[in-house]
C-alpha cells in the first residue's frame, strides 16, 4: 500500500471509490519494561518531551498502520479512507494501540 493511498479523509482527490471492502485495521499491544519506565521517570525530573514514551509509541503506531496496510493489500485494496488511531490502556502499563480504515479500490477519474 502506497503511503499516498491512505487518507484520513472520506476520499482521495483524483480518484473515484469503485469498490467498498470493508474495515481493515492492524492492532499491537505493548508494555513498558521495567528500564523504560526508569529511563521515563529520570526524563520526568527534567521536563519536556519524554523520548523513551516518545519512542515506543511510534513504533506501536507504525506497527499498527503497517499490519493494517497488510489487511488492506491482502483484501485486495488498492487504497484506505477514513484512517484513524485508538488507544486504550489494557492493564497498568500495557497499551493497546489500533489503526483502522475502510479498505477500498479506487480508479483514477481522468487517466
């Protein structure tokens, strides 16, 4: 799935939707370990951005949108509209993080 073919918006300029799929969407669940949140905890004495949360959320993030793409491509899509992120806390420092879209085949409208 080409990165230019996933939209947060309800189509992609220059192309018309000629196939529904349906919802795709690539879930990681992650912990921090233990010298995470040491390393976090020091970050917080000083204040700012906490890198090593920083971090560990993109890769959940990239993660999640890589597998969802993978859905996508395996349901035979050739593009994703209304891309969205989630996340809830599962238990005390175990995070589920989702990407989400609706899989669908477009064409371009003037080829």
């Amino acid at each position: 799935m080409q990165p230019q073919m996933v939209t947060t918006g309800l189509d992609l300029p220059g192309y018309r939707v000629v196939r529904n799929i349906g919802v795709v969407r690539g879930i990681v669940v992650r912990s921090r370990s233990i010298v995470g949140n040491f390393a976090g905890a020091l970050q917080t004495l000083f204040g700012g951005n906490i890198t090593v949360y920083t971090n560990l959320c993109e890769r959940a993030r990239t993660e999640s949108y890589e597998m969802m793409c993978r859905h996508a491509d395996a349901s035979g899509a050739n593009a994703i509209v209304m891309m969205r992120y989630d996340a809830n806390e599962i238990m005390n420092g175990v995070t589920e993080v989702i990407c989400y879209g609706t899989a669908v085949t477009v064409e371009a409208e003037h080829p």
